[in-house]
C-alpha cells in the first residue's frame, strides 16, 4: 500500500475513548491541495520519534475510515504495529509563513452560512474548512466538568492492566471552555468553541506559572488568542465538524485551530 503525505494543520486538545484510549484528531493536507483528517490516532503512546508537529510533512498508510461518512476522514493502518506515522520534513514560518499560506489558503470561507449549508448537503458533506472572520467580537470562556466521564476512565485501566503503558497517564481535562465571538460576511453573531491542542497547553503552562491560579492562566489564553492572533495577526480559523453533530446541528462546527501569520500592509507605488 502507498502512503500517503500529510501536512499536519490541526491537533485537537485530547479526548477518552471506551474504544480508542486518548486520542487527538488530527488534520491537514495531501499534497494535491485537500483537507484530510486522520482518525483515531493513540498520539501520545506514539513512539517519540513518531510524535509529529504542526506543519510537519508524515507518510503513513491510510484507509478511508468505513464507520465515518464524512469525505474528508480516513484511519491510519496498523498504527501502532508495523506502519507508524514517519516525519519527513516540516515547513517553517519563513517569509511570513509564505510556504505555509500556500498550501493552506487556496480555499478560504467567509460565509459562515453557505459553509453550514454546504456540510448538510449530502452531495458535498465538507467537514473541514479554512474560515476569515470579518469581525472577531470576544475570546471567552466558561467553566465545565473538571473530570473525565469515570466509565470511559475505569475502562481505560482495564484496557492497560494488560499493556506496557506504566508510564503513560491521561491527560488532564480542561476545566474550562474556551470560545471565540466573531461574524462573518453573512452578518451572524456566533460563539464558536475552540478544541486546539495548543490552547490547552497553554492553559496548563500558565495555570503551573501563576501557582495554580485559573483566572490568570485563563487571562494568559485571551492575551494570546485574542489580544495577540485577533488583534494583530492576518487570523483565520480551521474549522470541522464533530461526526455525531455534523446533520443534527444547527452549527455543526468547530474552531480545531488558528492560523495566523502577520498582517501584510500592501504598499502603492506612484510613479
């Protein structure tokens, strides 16, 4: 079997599963330009070596994920066998993330609605998107169950009594959800959550720092995602759907990550 290149683009905050262990969904693009979502990936029991960044180039075996009508959703072969994920290369944030915005931004949304409408069409199904916000209003957020579902947990520890994952413990739920305020071309107000990786690291990095206060580290998350990429960076949003809401939604998205490279003044030359 061929494998398939991806550039990873999204690594979601990660979740338990009675089925899956921990995982995190992850996303990006082929090399021939489209959105592909790799799931379910068990990314921290990876070896490091296999431990992949953000806009890292990977090969691995891929199959269109049966259990996952979405179009964009395949499953990795044997993952932990004898077909790992392989880096093979990585693109930098060189030339204001030039390489990067070219492999990212040939297919922009701006209308929030006309993207909802195009996932419930059974023809189209887009589950992954790249979106510009018009108008980005507010980063807020708000508190949620501090614990893991205690069933998906007890049978975590019954799946690994028969494992060697001594060292491997799961991962902290968020305490809180953080979401942006934004608008788009069609004129709706939305609160649209955000599941990146890399808001919940750094929740838990600020949360250590000020001593475990969760104000402040909370205060720390708007700083960057708000007073930072929505302020001063060129934002835009990478958007997917959650399999289970994806026809039953009114909005079945979410904000899986951000990029946000700087903002280029474009200069006019008289002569």
């Amino acid at each position: 079997m061929a494998k398939t290149r991806v550039l990873i683009t999204v690594k979601t905050y990660p979740t338990i599963s009675k089925k899956y262990d921990e995982l995190v969904c992850t996303a990006g693009f082929t090399e021939d330009g489209n959105w592909i979502r790799l799931y379910p990936i068990p990314f921290r029991t990876l070896d490091y070596v296999n431990q992949y960044k953000k806009y890292d180039w990977v090969e691995v075996d891929l199959t269109k994920n049966k259990s996952d009508f979405r179009p964009e959703s395949h499953r990795p072969v044997n993952i932990e066998v004898e077909n790992p994920i392989k880096v093979v290369g990585h693109i930098e944030t060189t030339n204001n993330w030039q390489a990067r915005k070219e492999i990212v931004l040939n297919k922009v949304y701006e209308d929030m609605e006309f993207l909802i409408q195009e996932a419930k069409d059974k023809s189209i199904c887009t589950s992954l998107a790249v979106f510009k916000p018009t108008i980005i209003h507010d980063f807020v957020w708000e508190e949620v169950e501090r614990e893991w579902d205690k069933s998906k947990t007890e049978q975590l520890k019954q799946m690994n009594m028969f494992e060697d994952k001594s060292q491997f413990e799961v991962v902290k739920k968020l305490p809180y959800k953080f979401s942006y305020v934004f608008e788009g071309t069609d004129g709706t107000k939305r609160r649209m959550m955000i599941e990146d990786w890399e808001v919940g690291a750094l929740f838990w990095n600020s949360f250590r720092r000020h001593n475990g206060n969760e104000k402040l580290a909370c205060e720390d998350v708007k700083k960057k995602y708000f007073n930072d990429f929505a302020k001063t960076k060129d934002l835009y949003f990478y958007l997917g759907t959650t399999q289970v809401h994806h026809f039953t939604g009114r909005n079945p998205f979410m904000i899986i990550g951000t990029f946000h490279p700087n903002i280029e003044i474009q200069t006019k030359l008289d002569f």
